[in-house]
C-alpha cells in the first residue's frame, strides 16, 4: 500500500509560481507511475502531467505544457510539480497519485490507471 500527502498549494496571481509536492511513504517501490491531477469546483478530476517512476515518458496535458514540469526525488520519495505561468483557469485541487507494478504510457494521464491518491492542495490563480 501506498501513502500520499501533497503540500505547497496556496493563492498566487496569475502569472505567478507555485510548486508542489507530494511525500510518497509505504511500498512506494511497486509504484511504477505518479502523476498528478486536479478538479476544478464542478469540472471532472483530469490528468495534468505524470511519469515513470523508473525513468522513461513523461506526459503532460496541453493545457500545462510549456508552463508545468513534474520531477522527482526517489530518495526523497517525493514528487514534485513546478508550476510556471499560472492562470486562473489552474485554480483547482491538486491530487497526486500513484500506480501499482504497471502503467502504459498511452494511459499516464487517465485516472483508472492509478490506484493511490493523495487528498489533494488547493491552488487558486486569481
């Protein structure tokens, strides 16, 4: 099993910068993907950007490329999400998530591909 807790969310103006992070515990090591993904007040959860926990794809929705950067710290067991250029339309909860042994790379960013879920940070652009 899986823990995932997020942080760094908060309120930015649009242009503005935000990074977040989501702290991986348990047997993290079976995850093979982690991605994050958000869900605006009255809009479904999508998918924003993920990628291989081993190296390999990474993918990005287009509405993040360009402006988003995931990466990670496997000693640290952290995720993380740079957040560049914010626009209100980024103003959602962000949750990040994780996988069990196996994800395919043509399904990073859709939601039934992940197993663990975070309870998600708040960002709000205004």
């Amino acid at each position: 099993h899986v823990q995932l807790v997020e942080s760094g969310g908060g309120s930015v103006q649009a242009g503005g910068s935000l990074t977040l992070s989501c702290g991986a515990s348990g047997d993290t090591y079976s995850s093979a993907c982690m991605g994050w993904f958000r869900q605006a007040p009255g809009k479904e959860r999508e998918g924003v950007a993920a990628t291989f926990t081993r190296g390999g794809s990474t993918r990005y929705a287009d509405s993040v490329k360009g402006r988003f950067t995931i990466s990670q710290d496997n000693a640290k067991k952290t995720l993380y999400l740079q957040m560049n250029s914010l626009k209100p339309d980024d103003t959602a909860m962000y949750y990040c998530a994780a996988s069990r042994t196996y994800c395919s790379s043509d399904y990073l960013l859709v939601i039934s591909e992940y197993n663990y879920w975070g309870r998600g940070t708040q960002v709000t652009v205004s």
